[in-house]
C-alpha cells in the first residue's frame, strides 16, 4: 500500500523539535546564506545578467528546495 506524502516539516513537528534543533538548523541556515550570496552573484555575472538577478534567482530557488525537501539530512 502507497503511502501518503507528507512534508517532512509536519513529521517532524509530530516527532519532536527541541531548541537545540532549531539552533543548530538556525547556525546552519546563516552558514549556508553566508556562502550561497556571493555564489549567486558570481553566478549572475557569469550568466551575463546583473548581480540581482542572481540573488533572486537564488532566493526562489532556496524556497522551492526547502518546500519540496524530504528528508532532515538533504542540504536545501
């Protein structure tokens, strides 16, 4: 039998989620900005369009990782 497809955000809500979790999920999500803004803007200018476009492109992409991700462990 198929299971249903849930959000991980909804099963782990059901798990438990300590501040200690949100924590570390807190430090990593500043680590990984701190990195992934330059990127995007070099990968903006390397696509041949201006900077921001880039960083938009990088910003909508982030979310639509962090809503269609499944697992705890997956970066994005």
């Amino acid at each position: 039998m198929p299971t249903r497809l849930q959000p991980k955000l909804f099963t782990v809500l059901k798990e438990g989620y300590s501040l200690s979790h949100f924590s570390a999920d807190l430090v990593a999500g500043l680590i990984t900005g701190i990195v992934a803004l330059p990127l995007a803007i070099a990968f903006g200018i390397a696509s041949g369009v201006k900077p921001e476009q880039g960083l938009y492109t990088a910003i909508i992409a982030g979310f639509l990782i962090s809503l269609l991700s499944g697992s705890r462990v997956q970066i994005g």
